[in-house]
C-alpha cells in the first residue's frame, strides 16, 4: 500500500521480517507468550516510526576522533496516551525508547453487541496541550473508539498536528471514518486490513488484541 498510502497514513515497510511477526500473532495457534513477545517487536518498530515523525534541529557534536558530526536533535515534548485496556500494551514499547515518558489514560469500551464506544474514564498530563502526543492502540476497526479518545484529546487543547496515531492494524473503512473527522492527523499502522466483519471485527485481523495479549 505504501506507494498510493492515503495522506496523513504511514504504513511501516513491509518487509519480510515484519510479515513474518504479522503471521505469528495472527495464527490462531499462537500461544500468548509468543503473542505478547512478538506484538512487542511490532509495538516496538512503530514507536520508532513515530518519533520519525517528530520535527528535529540541527546538533553539532565533537566525535573522540577529533571531528565533527552534524546530525539533529528531537525538538519538543512528547508523551503517550494509551486507550484502556488493549492500548497500554504499548506503554512499555514507548517508555524503552522514550525512558520516563509521560504517560494518560483513556477508557473506552466497545459495547460487545453494538460495537459503539463508550468513554468510561480519563487521566491525561496537565500540560498534554504543550506536547507531541502518541495516541496508543493497537485496533483500528470502525474508528468509534479513536474517534471518542481524539476527541478528549482536542477538548484539552492538543492541535492536531501533534497527534500521532499509532496501531498494529488498520482497514479502510476505519481509517476512512478516522480521517473525515481528523484530515490532519498521522496513522502510523503496521496493517492495513481488508475490512470489517458482520461483527465489526477486522478481516484478515487477529481476533481480540485485549484477550489475547492479556488473557489466554
Ligand atoms: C478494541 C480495540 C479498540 C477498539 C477498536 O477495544 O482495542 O479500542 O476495540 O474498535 P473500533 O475501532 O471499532 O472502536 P475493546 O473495546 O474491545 O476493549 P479492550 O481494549 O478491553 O479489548
Ligand atoms: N478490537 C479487536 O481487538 N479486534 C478487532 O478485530 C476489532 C476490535
């Protein structure tokens, strides 16, 4: 997808090793340690392409050899905001690559019959307003629950340019719903499925992300 990729979607190269993690966690045989150990590596990679993401400035260092190197440094503040329960599986991938990294909260359910969102709580950094902020979860189906959590982040004040979205798989119809609310904000996504089920489930997907990381 990555040469015709819709405007503000980042798809991460597809590459032989990051199909081979996708064919692991999306076996249905996959046990959950190996589920959880290989989402990592996934949540992992994504991490780092959102901080690609960041705008940087030039830094001039001093090498032990005696010259210089011109290379750049992170401009601003970042912090991630995880989409409780499945999304703080990828609070560990942010603080190994960001240490001490500010961290909120968003609880959003979707409702098992009906698949609409319901936002149950919010604990977000005071400052949230002055920072880039990772939006964590690794499910994008219809959108509701991305939508609902984007939402309480513009209402304290985040511009949206400053909010990255990063999930291990995606699908049009999600990202589509996304982006007529949100034009101007990055997907950063490891997938992108070829739809939704009857259920609302993502097809080819992998089935729950939450019971599978967490619980069987
Ligand atoms: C899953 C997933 C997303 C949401 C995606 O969470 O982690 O938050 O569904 O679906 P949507 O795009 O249609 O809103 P779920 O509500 O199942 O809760 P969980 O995190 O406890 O698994
Ligand atoms: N949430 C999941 O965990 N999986 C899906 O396919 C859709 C929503």
């Amino acid at each position: 997808m990555s040469a015709e990729s819709p405007k503000n979607v980042i798809l991460l190269p597809q590459t032989n090793q990051l199909l081979s993690l996708y064919t692991i966690i999306r076996n249905k045989e996959t046990q959950r340690s190996d589920f959880v150990f290989y989402s990592d590596r996934i949540i992992r990679l994504l991490v780092e392409e959102g901080l690609n993401q960041l705008p940087v400035e030039p830094k001039t260092v001093s090498t032990p050899t005696g010259e210089v190197f011109e290379g750049v440094k992170f401009l601003g503040k970042i912090c991630g905001v995880s989409i409780i329960r499945a999304g703080e599986s990828m609070e560990q991938g942010l603080r190994d690559c960001c240490r001490s990294v500010r961290l909120g909260k968003i609880l959003i359910q979707r409702d098992e019959e009906t698949a609409l969102p319901k936002l149950y709580y919010e604990k977000l950094p005071e400052d949230i307003a002055s920072r880039y902020v990772f939006l964590l979860d690794p499910m994008l189906a219809t959108g509701g629950s991305a939508i609902m959590a984007t939402e309480v982040l513009l209402s304290r004040g985040v511009k949206p340019e400053r909010i990255f979205f990063l999930n291990l798989i995606s699908n049009p119809e999600g990202i589509s719903n996304y982006h007529k609310k949100f034009p101007d904000i990055k997907i950063v996504t490891g997938a992108v499925d070829r739809g939704l089920n009857e259920s609302k489930h993502i097809v080819t997907g992998l089935g729950d992300f939450g019971d599978r990381y967490y619980c069987i």
